[in-house]
C-alpha cells in the first residue's frame, strides 16, 4: 500500500472487514460513503464467488451501486435482523462511539445499525479522536417545516449549526429531511447531548452513534490493518 494513499487505506480496510465478518447465507447492512464504497465491492466479489447474501441498503446511492454489481438488495421490513452490517463513520473515539452522517444517510444508517447484530466500522487512522466534535460537525436531520426553528433549539445547545447545501440549495436526505452540521467546540457528555438532541421539535435523528459499534477497522498510514473491540 502506497503509504498516505487515502483510498488504498479504506480499500484495506474495507475489504479486511468484509472478509473477517461476512459470511455465506448471511443478511448484509451496507453502508453509504467512500469507505463503504469498497465495501460493497467486496461483497459484490463474493457473491460473484456463489456466496449468497441478502443486503439492506442504508441510501438509495448504496442501492444504485449494489444492484448495479449483482448485489441483493431487500427491504429492511421483510427480515427479522442484520447479521452484519459494514459501514464508515466520521469519527470514532476510544469506547467506538461514533459522529455520522456527513455523506447524508444518518437516518437510514442508524436504522440499520439498530437492526444489526454486529456493527463494523471501517475507516482510517484519522477518524480517531479521544473526544467526539473536536474535528467535524455533528450532522442533525430536520423536518423542512419549521427548520429555522429547529436550527435556533439546536444552537440553545451550544453549537453553531449550519444548513448543508447542495447545488445553491438545501440538501434533502432520502428521507426528504434537510441537515444541519452542528459544531461544538468538543462535545463532552455524547448521551446527555443525544436525548437533548433528541426533544427539540423538528429533530428527526442525529449523527451520534452510542454503543451501536461492535469493532472498528481502522487503516494505517504505513500499511497495516488494526482493531478495536468494545
């Protein structure tokens, strides 16, 4: 592996997750950004190889690309649970609580996670932090209605949030939700933060995934592959 090459890094350890975790006769979350990407990819190879696997997708794009390489895809409502699911994550702190949600997909994401039996996130070096917020926002989807609103609950929380943009104009999940990215300047209690989150009126779901995460993949920048467990 070329040593700094960003996608040669989630490649490794997307496809390192893939192989450890999924196995024939399983039902597959899959996830939403560039780390899945590979992700499915691998997965696409070994339904290539016979393996036969049922997926759930987390975002129509996930969908489109999965359909389009030979991949089952089912709907969430037609299985009990997710034996697997391998997804990406924004960041990652020491206990794998997670921010997600900057490729736009947090609700169906953590829809799936919640379905999962075993949640692996896969990503590099750079999404660990020891204390979630000190490097990205945390994404909060809203109901259009009311969103300026909602927007003025979320700063009563400390950040400052920021409609995301697409285009010149907001950008709509697949859910038909509009998103804030929501900066604090570290977030200290993520659980307390979460139910706050969570009473505003016009919130739909945030980017914080507590004690969802089974193990995380993380690639190196020299190469290897490492591991953490809850």
């Amino acid at each position: 592996m070329a040593e700094c090459d960003p996608n040669a890094m989630k490649k490794a350890a997307a496809e390192r997750a893939v192989d450890e975790y999924v196995k024939d006769g399983m039902t597959v979350g899959l996830g939403t950004g560039s780390t899945a990407y590979f992700a499915i990819m691998r997965v696409s190879e070994l339904v290539k190889k016979g393996y036969k696997l049922r997926c759930v997708a987390t975002s129509q794009q996930t969908e489109d690309i999965a359909r389009e390489n030979g991949v089952e895809i089912v709907n969430i409502n037609d299985i009990e649970y997710i034996d697997v699911t391998i997804d990406g994550a924004d960041e990652v702190d020491p206990k794998l609580n997670l921010i997600k949600g900057l490729g736009g997909a947090l609700l169906r994401e953590k829809i799936v996670a919640a379905a999962t039996q075993t949640e692996v996130i896969v990503v590099d070096e750079s999404k660990i932090v020891e204390k979630l917020g000190v490097r990205t926002a945390l994404p909060v989807e809203v109901c259009r209605f009311g969103h300026v609103r909602t927007a003025y609950g979320l700063k009563l929380q400390g950040c400052e949030p920021v409609l995301r943009m697409k285009g010149g104009e907001p950008f709509v999940t697949d859910g038909g939700n509009y998103i804030y990215d929501c900066k604090f300047p570290e977030i200290e209690r993520p659980f307390f933060l979460q139910s706050a989150l969570d009473t505003i009126p016009g919130v739909v779901e945030c980017g914080l995934f507590l004690n969802m995460a089974a193990v995380a993949v993380i690639a190196h920048r020299d190469g290897t592959v490492s591991e953490i467990r809850c």
